[in-house]
C-alpha cells in the first residue's frame, strides 16, 4: 500500500479517535478530500520541478506513532538555546511532553493545538483563524487533515512577549519510519511582539518525514520574528509549509537555516493584506553529503505602500542539490511597492548543483521591483590575500563562506541564536573559530 | 510648457492604428484548408522535392499528430484551428525574375508602402534581398555578387533541390522536428523560407536580409530558416516582418536554424512588427516560434530582436554552447501594447568549457498588454569556467499591464559564474522632472529616457536595421520615442 493510500485510509480512525468539535472536522474533512484528488506532487508540476519526493515517499511511514517516549533533558539539552530563558513547547514523536516544555497562560496563551482544538475557550479564536492562511495545495491539506498537536500561541493586543519562544519536535525513532504532521497556530494581535524559533530533530538513524504546516497571523502593527532552525540528521526529511497573513503596518521576518536533513523543502508564504507593512523572508543553506534543500518563497502583494526583502544564501558542497524558486506577486492595487529579492549561491564541488528561478509577476506600474541571482566561487584575490597574511587555507575559506552568509546572520535580534548559528556553520564549514570575535 | 502626461501617451497609443494594414491583391494558388498526409504529400510534391525531404516531412507530421499544444507558457488566447487552415499559398506570377522589372508592380507598391522598395534596396547596396511573400520566394538579389565568394544564399526549397547534401546533413540538427509541438508543425508543412552557406573562412561582404510577409486571407505562415557558417566565416543576417491588418487571427510558426562550426560567427537580427491585433484585442498574428542556434568550438551566435508587433508571441532564440569558447549573445526589446501577449526570451545551453553567455532583454508593457521575458541559463556538469550575465529590465505604463520575469539558472558545475538581475520600474517622476526643468517637454523626456532605456539592444542593431528599429518602435509607442 503506497503512502497515499495508507493515510486516505487511516484519516476515518483518526477522526473517531480524536476530540474535536464540529467546525474542525468539517475542515479537516473537506481536507482530506483534497488531498485526495491531488496526491503528492510530482517533478511535473512547475513548483516541484527540481524536487523529487519520491525517495522519501517510498518508506512504510507509521502515521500514528503509538508509543509515548520519554527524554532526558541533559540528553537533549544542546539542541535547545539553553543560555537564555524562554517558553518551551517541546513534542517527541508528535506527542507533547510536558516534562520538557514550559508553557503559560498567564495574559498570552502559549500552549498546544491540541487543548486549542478540543476546548470551548478557545474556539473563536480557531474558528477565525483556523486554516484560514494555509494554501489548499495537497501537503498543507494532508496536514489539515491530519492537524491535532502543535504549538498555539495567541498574543492579546499590546503585549510584549519578553522571552522567545522554542518549538522543538524530536523524533526518538521508536517505530521503524515515523511520519510526523505538526500544525501550528500563531496569532499576534495588535501592537504585540513576538519571537519564536522552531526546530526539528531526528535522534536516531530511523528516517522521519515531518509534514509541518504553520500559519501567523500578524495583526496591525505586529512584529513577529521566526527563526527556522534545520539541521537534522541524514534521514531526517521536512517539508515545512508556513503562510503568514499581515495586517497594515505589521513587520515580519522569517529566518530559514537550512544545514541539514536528507531532503528539506520550505514553502514559506507571504500575503500582505494592507498597507505600509514590511516582509522579510531571509535564509542560510550549508549542505553537503547528498543533501537537497529546496526554498519557495512567495509574497503577495496586495496593498500600496509596502516592502518585502528577500536575501537566501547557499553554499552548496559534494552531490548537494539547491533550489530556490521564489516568486513575487504586485497586484494592480499594489502602487509604490519596493520588493527586493536576492539569491546567492556558491558550488564548492562539480557534483554539487543549484537551480534558482527568481520570478517576478507585476501588475503596478509605480513599483521598484529586483531581483538578483549569482552562483560563483571564492574570490581568489580575497584568498592570497589571507593566505599571504598566513591564515590557513580551509580557515580562509571558511572567513570567506561566513563573509559571504553574514548578510542573513545580522538581521537575527536574539544574540544567543545568533552565537548558536554561528557556531553551527563553523561547525558545518569544519572550522574551529570564533567568527564572532 | 507642454501638458504632456503618461495619461496623454496612455491614450495615443490606444488610437495609434496599424499604418502597415492594408492587402495586395495577387492571385494565390491556395490549398484546401486542412492538415493530412495527403496535405503533407501534395506541399512536398509541388515544391519538387526529393523524396527523402517528403519522408522527413511525413515523419514530422506523425510526431506532430501525437503531440498537445504547449499551455506553459504565460499567453492566454483561442487555439488555433489546425484544420482550419490552408497550408499553401504561392503568388501565381511564378516565374522567377532576372530583373526588377518583371516583379508584379503591385507587389512592388506593397514593398514602397513599407518604405523597402527593391530599387531602393538595390541602391542601398550591402544589403542583398531574398523576398519572401507568402511562402515562395519572388525576387532574389545580389545573388551573383554572394556566389562570387562561394555564398550560397537562395531559398530553402531551391536549396534543397540545388544543395542536397547541405540541407539533408544539416536540416533538424538544431531543432529536430519533435523538439516542441510547432516544431513539429513546421517540420511537416513549411513552405519556404531561406538557406545560407557560408564557405571556409568566408567573410560575407553584405548583411542579408529576408522579408516575411503574410498576405492571403487565412493563410499560416511557416517558414524554415537554415543558415550555415562554416568555419572561420562571418555572417550577418536580418530578417524583418510587417503583416497587413486581418480580423481573423493569423499563426505563423516558423523554425530557424543556425549553425556556427569553428571560429565561425552569425549574427541574426529580426524586426518584428505583425499586426498585433485592434486596440480591442481583435485580430492579430499569433507568433509561435522555435529558433536555435548551434556553436561549436570558438563560435559565436549573436540574436538581436526588436519584437514590437503580434497578438500572440511565443519565442525562445536560443544557442547551444557546444564547443569549446564559444560565446551566445542574446539582446533584445519586446514592446507590448493594447491587449498584446508576449513571452519572450532565451535559452543558453553551456556544454564547452570557458563558455560566455550575455542575455540583455528589455521589456516595455502598455494598454492591457502582459509581457513576460522567460529564460533559461544551463551549465552542464561538464562544462567549467562557464560564464554568464543576465539582466531583464521592465517598464510599465500604466496600471493595466503586467511585466513578468521567469528565469531558470541551473548550475551544475562550481566553476560556473552566473549573474542574473532584473529590475521592473516605471518611468520616473524625477526623471521627468529633471527633464522639464532643463527646457524639454514631457514627451520628449519619455522619448529620451525609453530611447535609452532600449540603446543598449538598439545598439546592437546593424545601421541599416537601426533605422527601422526605430520606426517600429514608433508606431507602437508613438509620442514615446523621438
């Protein structure tokens, strides 16, 4: 039975077994549907063209990950930003656990999608917002389908979240192959201020395939800062679908480090639906091994008066493939829109490759729109240069490749993320030395 | 001070009609609508051909049957009725002519009326004439002057009875006939079209040029082009198009081929200006067009084209990176007006080491017209040193239109250096302003800041095409350009 099939099958059991009320399984089930009709995408169709799901679709995935696991914190304690307090919504195997979490309802609610779903209070707040960004294409439906837990997070009007907030999903690989579908809800009403970092993490040799969906809503004058942290094992896969919604005046930003996993597909979404409101869409890829990371990015332009920034670094070594297809849309209305959307790569192997389609679709005539795209090497001036001043070779490059990344690193506003990323990337370019120095 | 605003260009370009409408009445030999075999069989027979030009035809025509109408491209419009169309039309006047004279005077008035009169062509000397009025080649100049050197310069359908060998070793080598579906078609019915060889080391002393014209009432047009450098030649060929006014839409779906051996050069340049169709959308050419380029090593190819009329454009000027060094140049200006459909660009296929590819495409969207620029740069795994610089600029007037940029860049080699920018903007109010301030009205500040925002293609243009260029560009962006 191929993984379609297996997941139409189980969506009536999954029904029955879950606690929701009526609004969400309508949903869930017009999702279903969906999914149905389309199946998994396939390199025909133009937005799949350069990845293929098929290596990842042929494992025997158990959909419902039955047993509970339980971890250590001290075990997992490095995947954590562990230098500074914040909320914690910490899931293993798709499951929530409580022992590793911190939550809070005190004035914001940062608790699970579960409690969200099945629980009165919170009902206006998922009826209003529920699926109500998410595309109908067949990965966010499926998760739709399949959507119970997750993290909720609602900030009311003028609140300041004074510490970030980390979503992290572990896999403990109990089952042979899991399929793991987390749903996250975050909603920032007026003038609030929000951070979250979100990580996924394999910690077995078991493969996982994690079909994420998450949808923001930023209010007006909301700020929202997400920080994507991907550095998962060989066998890790992830296909991270995220739609954000902006209210007039809001400023969102998400941040995407991609250094790791088998296959790694973000579609990342922006709709500005006012005005004077700013996007920024900003990435870091490292990959080697036979490693593929795909970003596709969209931002809607609906409204005058906005601006959206879009700056996606890779740096691709071995057989990994890259692509980046990002695509801006400027609606008729959307007058003195400034978009920007820049891509830069570097090949560090001849096996290594990279495929990027920067696509603009304008329909306003008062708009400064552009798009740049480079694939390149090292400058080799740059390395005589530090060669000649007795820098090592591989420390060089490793100056050059972070030179070239800081770009995205700058705009990060948590200090301890940024040490954490940077760490990881001397990691990931084999070096041992302080960039930050 | 003059009161010259976008909204006052907006509303000229909307009355500007299509000076080049009108119909020459020649008496045509026409086939019965309709696309069969038997159609495939009786175009061959007719143009003499030999038999294994009708076998290559007849293989084209069964690909085409099994083969859909491409939807991927970013152009709305009704697919064409291939039954519907006749796929001959010879003017009858058949015989060839040693002098001018003897050309159908009213064709000749059509040519004057196009400001292309072949004395006047004669005259302008450097500039050798194959025309080409629906489909059959009427007139050919400077033919003795070319064959002198050795240059084969005639139509494909003499070629192909005189020059056998050539054609048969060369025709669907850059685009075989199932590379695409109006490949395909072409393959199968083409009619005419020119064939040019230039022999070792040959530097072709003039440019030459081809006229397309359609001219019969629902007649399709397909032309196949095959120009041959070899090695160590240089050629510059002009191709340039004007279509009379019709309501019905019209399809031309040509092919052209180009093949550059060793140290050889071409470079093709094309003016186009069909109808584009009425200021409602009615009517209009629908240009569905597959042209490739071959280099091999220390080649170069160079497209220019000026694409300013058409209902419907389709098209991809193409090169293929073969040998090693070689270069591909594509330069280009796509206007679009009223309700105008244009996808346009290139494709660049690095295969040799130290490859070079240029793409400059300038976009220009007016009225209701949707303009994309759709491109693709590849560097194969194998080809090191390969570099490129892309960069699509659009302009939008008015609200109305769309600018579209859909670039591919696949990089499969680390030693690949590839650039690609884009910019999408409209005229600005500063600049205008800046203009104004120095003494010059607002028409002629639009006229100079699209005049430059297109110098860098226009540039590229041979002198004797310049000219026309800009006449084109005149009509579709009248009061825009000086």
């Amino acid at each position: 039975m191929d993984l379609k099939e297996k997941l139409v099958s189980s969506f009536l059991a999954f029904e029955n077994e879950v606690n929701i009320d009526a609004f969400v399984h309508d949903v869930r089930t017009d999702a279903i549907k969906i999914f149905e009709e389309k199946g998994f995408p396939t390199k025909k169709e133009e937005a799949w063209k350069y990845t293929s799901l098929n290596t990842v679709l042929k494992e025997d995935y158990s959909v419902f990950p039955k047993q509970e696991s339980a971890l250590d914190y001290k075990d997992v304690k490095k995947y954590f930003i562990h230098d500074i307090d914040t909320y914690k919504i910490i899931f293993i195997d798709g499951k929530y656990s409580s022992h590793l979490s911190q939550t809070t309802h005190g004035g914001i609610d940062v608790c699970l999608m579960s409690s969200a779903l099945s629980k009165p209070k919170y009902q206006p707040i998922i009826e209003n917002y529920f699926n109500k960004a998410a595309e109908k294409d067949s990965l966010s439906a499926l998760n739709t389908a399949f959507s119970n837990e997750g993290a909720y997070i609602h900030i009311p009007k003028n609140k300041v979240v004074e510490k970030p907030i980390q979503i992290i999903h572990f896999a403990t690989g109990n089952e042979s192959a899991t399929m793991l579908q987390p749903r996250n809800l975050v909603v920032v009403e007026e003038n609030s201020h929000v951070q979250i970092i979100e990580r996924h993490q394999n910690l077995t040799q078991n493969p996982v395939l994690t079909n994420s969906v998450t949808e923001i809503f930023a209010e007006k004058r909301a700020i929202v800062d997400y920080y994507k942290i991907q550095n998962d094992n060989a066998n890790a896969s992830l296909i991270d679908n995220t739609f954000i919604k902006q209210d007039r005046e809001s400023l969102a930003s998400v941040h995407t480090f991609s250094f790791g996993g088998k296959l790694t597909r973000n579609n990342l979404n922006f709709y500005q639906e006012g005005e004077r409101m700013d996007s920024t869409l900003k990435g870091i890829t490292i990959i080697g091994d036979k490693q593929h990371v795909d970003h596709n990015t969209l931002v809607h332009h609906i409204e005058p008066n906005c601006e959206s920034h879009q700056d996606y670094k890779g740096i691709f070594s071995d057989k990994a493939t890259g692509v980046f297809n990002g695509k801006v849309v400027v609606e008729k209305e959307a007058q003195k829109t400034n978009a920007f959307q820049a891509n830069n790569n570097i090949l560090l192997s001849d096996k290594a490759s990279i495929n990027t389609k920067p696509q603009l679709e304008i329909f306003a005539d008062d708009v400064k729109c552009s798009h740049g795209c480079t694939i390149g090497q090292l400058d080799e001036s740059a390395m005589f240069y530090m060669r000649s001043r007795g820098i090592p070779e591989k420390e060089a490059k490793a100056l050059l490749m972070f030179a070239f990344t800081n770009n995205v690193l700058e705009s990060v506003k948590i200090p301890e993320l940024k040490q954490r990323i940077t760490k990881i990337i001397a990691d990931k370019l084999g070096v041992d030395i302080g960039f930050d120095l | 001070m003059s009161k010259y605003t976008e909204d006052d260009l907006r509303e000229e370009l909307k009355t500007k009609e299509y000076e080049y409408g009108f119909y020459t009445d020649i008496e045509s030999e026409t086939f019965p609508n309709g696309l069969n075999e038997d159609i495939v069989r009786a175009i061959s027979k007719k143009k003499e051909e030999p038999e294994w030009m009708t076998d290559w035809r007849i293989e084209a025509y069964r690909i085409w049957e099994k083969m859909e109408e491409p939807e991927w491209a970013n152009v709305h419009y009704k697919k064409p009725d291939f039954q519907g169309i006749s796929y001959y039309s010879a003017p009858n006047s058949k015989p060839k002519y040693d002098s001018i004279d003897e050309v159908d005077p009213e064709l000749l008035a059509t040519f004057e009326k196009l400001g292309i009169s072949l004395d006047e062509q004669k005259k302008l000397a450097g500039v050798a004439m194959d025309v080409v009025v629906d489909s059959v080649s009427v007139a050919t100049t400077f033919k003795k002057t070319l064959a002198e050197q050795g240059i084969i310069f005639m139509s494909i359908s003499e070629a192909i009875k005189e020059h056998p060998e050539l054609v048969k070793k060369y025709i669907g080598t850059v685009v075989p006939q199932k590379d695409n579906f109006y490949a395909a078609l072409n393959s199968a019915v083409f009619s005419d079209g020119s064939f040019c060889y230039i022999p070792k080391g040959v530097r072709c002393p003039m440019e030459l040029s081809t006229y397309f014209r359609i001219n019969q009432a629902g007649t399709g047009q397909f032309e196949r082009t095959l120009v041959i450098a070899d090695q160590g030649s240089y050629v510059s060929y002009l191709e340039g198009c004007t279509a009379p006014s019709r309501d019905e839409n019209q399809l031309h779906a040509a092919v052209v081929e180009l093949i550059a051996l060793d140290d050889a050069e071409i470079k093709y340049s094309t003016v186009q200006n069909w109808f584009p169709g009425n200021a409602e959308g009615k009517g209009g050419v629908y240009n569905f067009v597959t042209k490739r380029g071959l280099c091999e090593t220390n080649a170069k190819i160079s497209w220019t084209q000026v694409e300013t009329g058409s209902a419907v454009t389709w098209k991809y000027p193409s090169c293929i990176l073969k040998g090693d060094n070689s270069v591909g140049e594509f330069y280009s200006i796509a206007v679009t007006n009223n309700y105008q459909q244009a996808d346009t660009g290139t494709k660049m296929i690095h295969l040799g080491n130290n490859t070079k590819s240029t793409i400059i495409s300038k976009g220009i969207s007016a009225g209701q017209s949707q303009n994309s620029y759709r491109g693709l740069v590849q560097v194969s795994s194998r080809a090191k040193n390969a570099r490129n610089f892309s960069q699509c600029d659009s302009l939008l007037m008015g609200n109305a239109c769309g600018a579209h940029t859909f670039p591919y860049i696949e990089a499969n080699n680390k030693t690949a250096k590839i650039e690609h920018e884009a910019t999408t903007s409209k005229i600005g109010e500063d600049q205008i302003f800046y203009c104004n301030q120095r003494g010059i009205d607002t028409e002629k500040a639009i006229a100079l800041i699209v005049n430059g925002f297109s110098k860098e293609v226009l540039n590229k243009l041979p002198m004797e095409f310049a000219v026309e260029a800009q006449k084109l560009l005149e009509i579709s962006l009248e009061g825009s350009v000086g």
